[in-house]
C-alpha cells in the first residue's frame, strides 16, 4: 500500500507560493462571531427589513408574511446543515460558496456556480445600495433638498455611496470588520428604538399616517391578505423577500479568511438564520398590531371634522374616530401599512435612529456582497476553468486581496444600480440564490448517497432527504417566482456546464460525482454479471497487443475507429521491466488522441505467456475481451525462429481461450518507435477515406466479425462514404444463385452491403509467377532433406522442428495454392482498396 503522504495529485486547489525574503506578517483572520454570525445578520437584516417587510405585511397580511418568512428560513435553514456538513468535510479554503461546490460536486457544476454566485452578488451590491439610496432621497423630499429628480437622485446618491464602501473595502478586510461591528452596533439600537416606539402611546401626528399602538382589530384586519398593484400576489412578495434571506452565505464567502471555516461557518451561520428570524417575525407581528392599512396623514381628517359630510365611514380608522375614506377608496392614500415604505421610522421612538438602521443595514450588506462577489470569483479564476477570466485571479498583498475582481465588481453594481428601482433589482438576484441553494444541498446529498468513504463530515445535525427537499423545493420556488429568469440561470449553467465537461480541466478534487461515477459503473458492472450472452448483444470488446500504445499508433487507432463509445478496448502491453511510472504517460496519450480505451501492462520475460495472462485476466465480469487485435509481424523473415514460434503461438492460445482473432497488417509496418513516439503522430486510420472501398472477402463461416467490423467502421464519419463490397467464392455454374442468396442473408442481416461479387477464378489454380513467388518466399525455410537417411532428417527435425519438410509441402499443397491464387485475385481486384477484410 501507498501511505497518504507519499501520494500527490494535482489538484486545482493547491498554489505554488513563492517565499519571499522577508517574512511577511500574518492575514488578519477571524472567528465564528465576527467572521460569520454577525457578518450573516447584517447581510440578511438588509434593505428588505427596513423598506419592504410592513408594506409585505401589508400585502399578505400577517398569517401569509409569517409563511412567507418560514418558507424562506426552511430552505436556508436546509442550506445552512448542509453548508455545515460540506464545510466540516476536509479543509475549507478561500472561494465560499464556489468552493465547497465545486469541491463536492466537481469542476462542471462549481465553475457554474462560481460564476453565478459572483454575479449574484454583484447585483445585490446595487439592491442593497438603492434601498440605501431610496432613504436618502425620502430624507432629501423631506427637506425640499433634491438634486435633480427623485430617481436620478437615487442613481447620483447610489454612485457616490457605492464609490465610499469600494474605499473601505479596498483598505483591507480588518478596517472593513470593524465597519461591520459599527454597523451592527447601530442596527440593535434601531430594532430597541422601534420595540419602544410601539408601546408608546400614539400622538394625532402618528394616527394621522395610520399608527394606532397595539389593537386586537388591527392585528384581525392585518391578518389576512390585501393584494394590490402588479406584485400583489403571494409569489410576488415572496420574490421581493427572499433575497432577504440570502444572507447566510456571507460568512462561507469569506472563508479563507476565517481561523477555522470547519467551525466558524456552522456554528454563526445556523445562530444567524435563528435569530434573524425571530426579527422577521416579531417586526412583522408588532407593525401589523399597530398601523392600518391606509391614512392620509392629515390631521385633519377626523370624523369630528368639518370634512366629513356623512355618509358610511370606510376603513378601519373609522374606529378611532378618524375618516380616511376618500383617498382609502380612491387608492390616494400616502401613509399607511400598505402605501409608506417609511414605516418604521413613523413607528419608532426616534425616527434619527431607524434611518441610521436602515444606513447601517443596507450599507452592511452592500459592503458584504461587495467582498463576497470579488473572492468569490478571485477563487474561480485561479483555477483556470474558463479561458480569458484568468487577468482577475491575481491578489495583492497579505490577505491576496482581488484588486482586479473588485473593479469589475464596482461596474456590474453602478450598471443595476442606474436602474434606480428596488422592486425590479429583487426578483432578478432571487433566482441566482436560489440555484446556488439547491446546488448546496445537492451536493450534500449526493455525497451523502454515493456512499464515499471521504464523506465524514463532522457535523452530524442534517440528513440527505432533507438536503434532497430543500434542493427539490428551491428549484421549484425558482420557477414560481420567474419561470423566464429561472430558465435563463438552468442555460447559463448548462452552457458553462457542457464547455467545461468538453474542456476537462486537469483538476482532481476528489468530488461526490468521482465516487458517484464509480457507484455506479460498479453496480452495472454486477448487473451484467447476470446477463446472459445474445448474439444481438455482441459487441468486438478488444484487447489490442499494443505494446506501450505510442509505439504502435496506426493499431490503436484502426481498432479505436470501431469500438469507440461502441465496446471495451484495452490495449495490453507486456513488458520484460516494470512500467509503472509509463502506466500514466500512455493513459495521457490515448486521452491527447481522444481514444477511450483502457491500459493494461504486465511484467514477464516471456511474450506469450504474458500475452496469455492478458487475455485470461484483463477485463472485469462480462466486460471482458471477446477479441484480440494484434500486428501482423513484419520482421518474421529475419526474427528468430523463436520469436515466430512465441507469435504463431498466441494466435493458437487465442482459439484455445475462445477468443477472436483479428490481425491488421499495414505495408509499411506498424512500430513506430524508433522512428516517433509523438502524441501528434498521425496514421492512416485518423484520415478520410472518402469514397475508397472496403473489401470483404468472406470467404468461411469466420463467426461475423469480418462482417461486423467494416459495418462498424462504416458508421464512423471518416469511412461513412466508402464503398463496401463482398467478394465470395462459387462455382461457375450456380455463382448467381449464390450471389443472390448472400446478397439475400446479407439484406436479414441490415448492415447495408449491396455489392456483392462472385468469384468463381478463385477456385483455378495460379499461375507458375505465383508459385516460383511462393517457392523462393519458403526457400530459406526449407528442411531439404533430399537422399539424407531417416537418422539424419529426424535429427533435423529435432534441430528446427519449424522448417518446412516435403511432407508438409504435399499435405498443404491445396491449401497453399488457394492462397496463392488469393493473392492474385487481391492483386487483380483490391489493390486501391482502403481496407481489405479477410
């Protein structure tokens, strides 16, 4: 066995780093409270809390913004045991969500994701800094004070905003921590600021804009549903707030900069979904306890006010003695649950205090995706996945900050942020999250189900069936919330997905779809373990005495040509020393000439015997050679007679193991190892053959394969516009009938031959050229006994048991002459051929 620590692989995720002189000082890391359980509050206590969580209340109702509210925490409460369990499987680096992805599923579906998941967050820099933006333009309406218009005004305040936090990033990710503590320190007061505000007793300022303090009938007429507008459905409230939710990813974003990811990312992620929505629920509860639906925010329109001429009294302010019904009927009103997205701050005790909330919200998860998107995708690029991205893989100094990946990250958030509205920025970034969910939990269950022995997360707390359900389910809620958008993210990532299964990176991650892969293939390697032969199902499963496969290019590639994505191939390599270390090299060369075969060695002294072992051991269950292709030995009027005998030998090995023989003789020979062993040696075989012939000569009942191989080759591109043709041997006198019987089984058999030709000259004798040819080839191989005694020619024998003797001229004479005859019929008939099968 190999130890652990004499093994190496390449792999994708470990960088070269080159020690400098000096010592360098070390990365600011840190833990689980800042690094992630804040780092995810603030990023899900975002614009949505402040803005669009009452007006949602409004919209739904209490009951259906509760649903809403769990719906969403279920699924990134699924999300966050499974980013627990994948994190806490092996060591996590820098690249969050990409990496633990791509780690567990693979490069195809983390390199999608990657590229997804920085985009996502690139947009959600601009949501964030609109919220932020839409503040500030209130404020601005307040005190007459606006620049422009109220939507270029947002579009100038989001630059400039988006501008300072691209500073603060850039200064390093210590100063932009402590940003994030302020900016956490600030948020709890507003949410103090706003529970007080509700317990105070309500001022006709505040009745006016519709807040009455805790009322059972509010919070009855609050309960249900009022849907109003384009978006006034439950999916639509859902879009605009589940990307509230997305937060939790924040803290596994930075994972490279925490002191220990294993720990830090489960534990802050599942306390920041815990307590992030037990917020959700209470706002949502108190401010629909409180405030109405729709007030004019006079305080003039009270039902003791001259105003009102009689009549019915609409809306539940009529209780309170207050008439909002004018503007509650002709849908005017501009405060209110449902029309003021200020409401909070109207609640508050000190209004001051929910706009510096809302400052600081918004800001944080700004400046959060601001650093999730760069690293994100700095960690995409190093791995060289995807060509022309590699420019933004370089980092600067101790923390490798992304530089280059924060600059495109600025234009891709000024760009959504030019659109200036919140309600459109939403829905978009809510389907790239959510893709990004059911990747995570898919890769948690599919790690789990392949059963790999690598999978042992230390964290226990989840099950694949719920790692299943919430991958299921955010799928679904993708296409619920915009079929058209979720549409667009499956093609990105099928797009990305089949470039880089094309490209096969040179990466080795160890990932669920490996051991996936070989579950797999081992239990269909069993099923077939039961599967009796059929002679529908028989496929030429080859093993090709190559010798080291660069040596013999032109055999590897002619049997490659039929067996490809078709049967088995392994070419077999027996070798006098050990060849371990080329077992790789030959892999990389069949894999460079796109040959899928596999490669097989053993180590004897003896050709034979070690060709006899490959045939007997190579191959597992049915998946085993049926077929052995070997060269045709070009040398053997000058090779030892020993040799010839080792090579005649394992053709009689091949009949006696029931295997099929097919020998490929080329005229200039086969090896090619002393001349080239380049990978780019091109042959014969990688040609197009346009529209030669292949000629078949079926001349015995061989079992099918002279048949079966050119049919195959036939349906390959480069020999699909041959011609084939099927020679056989008749007597004259019944040679048409014979024709048309062949002509007729070859028709039964659909392999699509329809030139068949007799050859009645075949059964002639040859001519004297062809013997005198036959007889000086045999010459030097000749025993010659002549007058020499019986003594004498048995000695002879015993001497070179393999030359020729007259006995054996006379026993085989027929037969020799039939080939010879063959040899002029080949000459006459195929000699321009692109194959000749025999």
């Amino acid at each position: 066995m190999q130890s652990s620590h004499d093994s190496s692989t390449k792999d994708g995720e470990d960088k070269d780093v080159e020690a400098d002189e000096e010592p360098e000082t070390e990365p600011v890391r840190f833990g689980w409270v800042t690094g992630v359980m804040i780092r995810c509050m603030l990023n899900i206590w975002g614009v949505i809390l402040y803005l669009r969580l009452p007006w949602i209340t409004a919209q739904a109702g209490i009951g259906l913004t509760w649903l809403i509210i769990i719906m969403s925490s279920i699924v990134t409460s699924i999300t966050g045991l499974s980013i627990s369990a994948i994190s806490t499987n092996g060591k996590v680096k820098a690249g969050g969500t990409y990496f633990l992805i791509s780690r567990s599923l693979g490069p195809e579906l983390g390199g999608s994701i990657g590229l997804l998941f920085s985009f996502a967050n690139a947009v959600a820099v601009a949501m964030h800094v609109v919220g932020f933006s839409e503040t500030v333009k209130d404020l601005l309406v307040e005190t007459d004070s606006i620049m422009s218009d109220p939507v270029n005004d947002i579009r100038i305040v989001g630059v400039i905003t988006v501008t300072g936090l691209m500073g603060i990033a850039l200064a390093g990710m210590e100063w932009e921590a402590k940003a994030q503590v302020v900016f956490f320190f600030v948020i709890m007061v507003s949410f103090v600021n706003y529970f007080v505000g509700t317990l105070i007793p309500a001022s006709p300022e505040r009745m006016a804009k519709g807040y009455f303090s805790y009322r059972g009938d509010i919070f009855l007429e609050n309960i249900g549903p009022e849907w109003r507008g384009e978006t006034g459905s439950f999916f639509g409230m859902f879009s605009i707030f589940f990307p509230s939710a997305t937060g939790i990813l924040a803290g596994a974003n930075i994972s490279g900069d925490l002191k220990d990811p294993a720990v830090a990312i489960p534990q802050g992620t599942l306390m920041a979904i815990f307590l992030t929505t037990l917020t959700y629920l209470a706002i949502a509860a108190t401010i629909g306890s409180c405030v109405i639906r729709d007030a004019t925010g006079s305080i003039n329109d009270t039902l003791g006010a001259g105003n009102f001429t009689g009549g019915e009294c609409a809306g539940l302010g009529c209780n309170y003695g207050w008439n909002f019904t004018e503007c509650t009927l002709a849908g005017t009103c501009e405060y209110g649950l449902a029309n003021d997205y200020q409401t909070m701050s109207m609640v508050s005790a000190f209004s001051p205090l929910i706009t510096a909330g809302i400052f600081a919200a918004t800001l944080s998860s700004a400046l959060a995706c601001l650093v999730s998107a760069p690293k994100v995708f700095q960690c995409l690029c190093q791995d060289n996945l995807y060509p022309l991205i590699g420019f933004f893989a370089k980092g600067y100094g101790k923390n490798q900050e992304p530089l280059r990946a924060y600059a495109l990250t600025f234009i891709l958030a000024v760009a959504f942020i030019l659109i200036a509205e919140l309600n459109t920025i939403a829905p978009i970034i809510s389907n790239f999250f959510l893709c990004s969910y059911a990747l995570i939990n898919f890769s948690c269950f599919h790690a789990t189900i392949t059963k790999s022995p690598g999978w042992r997360p230390s964290f226990r707390y989840f099950s694949k069936w719920t790692a299943l359900f919430g991958a299921i389910i955010s799928v679904v809620i993708m296409f619920l919330l915009n079929w058209w958008s979720a549409l667009i993210v499956v093609g990105i990532i099928f797009v990305s997905l089949a470039y880089v299964t094309y490209k096969k990176p040179e990466v080795n991650w160890g990932s669920s779809v490996q051991a996936g892969s070989y579950q797999m293939a081992l239990s269909h390697a069993m099923s077939l373990s039961d599967v009796e032969d059929h002679v529908k199902n028989f496929r030429p499963q080859c093993l090709v005495l190559s010798g080291p496969p660069n040596f013999r290019p032109a055999l590897v590639d002619f049997v490659a040509a039929f067996t490809k994505t078709v049967s088995l191939m392994i070419c077999g390599n027996v070798a006098e020393v050990r060849v371990y270390l080329q077992a790789g090299e030959q892999l990389r060369w069949l894999n460079a000439r796109k040959i899928r075969s596999f490669y097989n060695f053993i180590t004897t002294g003896n050709l034979r015997a070690g060709a006899t072992s490959l045939m007997q051991v190579s191959g597992l269950g049915r998946l085993k050679p049926n077929t052995v292709v070997l060269g045709y030995k070009h040398n053997w009027q000058t090779d030892s007679p020993q040799n010839m005998e080792n090579y005649v030998g394992i053709i009689h090995d091949c009949f006696d193991l029931s295997v099929g023989v097919c020998v490929l003789r080329m005229r200039d020979g086969l090896d090619v190892s002393r001349t080239v062993k380049a990978q780019g040696e091109y042959t014969y075989f990688q040609g197009n053959q346009k529209k030669k012939n292949i000629d078949i000569y079926w001349l015995f009942d061989d079992g099918g394969l002279t048949l079966l191989i050119p049919y195959l080759l036939t349906r390959r591109k480069r020999w699909s516009r041959c011609r084939v043709r099927v020679f056989l041997s008749s007597q004259i006198a019944n040679a048409e009938e014979h024709r048309e019987e062949i002509q007729s089984l070859l028709n039964k058999f659909r392999l699509g031959f329809n030139e068949v030709v007799v050859l009645p000259e075949i059964m002639w004798r040859p001519e004297e050229t062809s013997r005198k040819e036959f007889e000086d080839l045999i010459a030097p191989y000749r025993l010659n006994e002549g007058q020499k005694g019986v003594d004498t020619v048995e000695e002879m024998k015993m001497e070179a048991p393999w030359k020729v003797t007259d006995e054996d001229l006379r026993i085989y004479k027929k037969k020799s002459e039939q080939h010879m005859r063959l040899h002029e019929i080949l000459q006459d008939h195929s000699r321009n051929a692109a194959l000749i099968v025999m």
